[in-house]
C-alpha cells in the first residue's frame, strides 16, 4: 500500500515542474578559440546568472547546464529532439563583469555528428565542417539548463559569426 502511494504521488508530481522563475537570458558571443585537441572554447556573457538560476546557489539542484550549437539545417532546441550536426558543451563561469553588470562564460565543445536518438558521436573533420558552414553566416545556440523539479529552460539565441568558427577551424596545429 505504502508503494502505491509512493507511485501515486511521484505520477502526480511529474506532471507539475515548474516554469523557470528568470526569463531567457540575452546571450552575447565574444570570441571562439580551437587548441591542439580540436576542442573549441566558446565566449559569451549574459545579462542573468546562469549557473544561479533559480537563486539556490551556483549549480544547487541543476541535472545540466549547457551551451548547444545547431551546426546544419536542424535547428530545433527541444529537450526531446538530439541535433544531428552540433555542438554540445557544459558552462563554466568566468565570472561577474563589472563594468556592464553581464556574466561570463566560456563553453568547450566539439563540433560533432550525433546519432538519432543521441547515443553515438562522431567528430567532424575540418573538411566536413567547411562544407556544413559554408554557405552561413552564422550558426544558432542556446543554453539548455535542466533542474529537478523544473521545465527545461532555453536563453534567447546566441549567433556565432561563422567567419569567426571556419577561422579557428582552418588555424593550423601547432607542434
């Protein structure tokens, strides 16, 4: 009986996360940079503190926080759809500027190819990439930030110049 009502409740109760308390954040790119290891590091501010999102202390209660990146056609930011052609990378702080009242951030990712239902990941040669990005002016991101017992929440879209990305891409290696 006991078990029931357990599993009463938990049905009951998945059915009422809740909306984030912050609106989307304004994201604004500041810079992209590829190391040796062809992990790109991605910089942004935002005008709300993402990694204190809903006022619990940094990260408290968060399942992720992530930037993601639509590299091809498939731009749609849902939490149950997986981008083929992406970029995916957890937020780290750099934190508070002063001069504007923004908050810094820098993700690293890899440009990569997913399967469909997101299990597998392949790393995208730079040939691939300059065919994908090409014919863009800009690639679309977002940060995704899952936490217990709330809806997923999205920022406002982030663009990256592709100009900035093919140059990081085409950058050679260093020895």
């Amino acid at each position: 009986m006991k078990k029931s009502f357990v599993l009463l409740l938990i049905l009951i109760c998945s059915g009422c996360a809740k909306d984030p308390v912050k609106p989307p954040a304004d994201l604004r790119y500041l810079s992209v940079d590829r190391n040796d290891l062809s992990i790109y590091d991605i910089s942004y501010d935002s005008d709300i503190d993402l990694l204190d999102l809903f006022d619990r202390g940094e990260g408290v209660g968060y399942a992720a926080a992530m930037l993601v990146c639509a590299l091809g056609d498939d731009q749609e930011f849902s939490i149950k759809h997986n981008i083929r052609l992406a970029a995916y990378g957890s937020i780290r702080g750099g934190g508070h500027t002063k001069t504007d009242g923004t908050f810094r951030y820098v993700t690293s990712t890899l440009l990569s190819e997913y399967s469909s239902d997101g299990g597998l990941r392949r790393d995208l040669t730079s040939n691939e990439l300059k065919v994908i990005l090409g014919d863009k002016a800009s690639i679309p991101c977002k940060v995704l930030i899952t936490a217990y017992g709330y809806k997923p929440y999205y920022s406002n879209t982030l663009y990256i110049p592709t100009t900035d990305l093919l140059r990081e891409i085409n950058k050679p290696k260093s020895n």
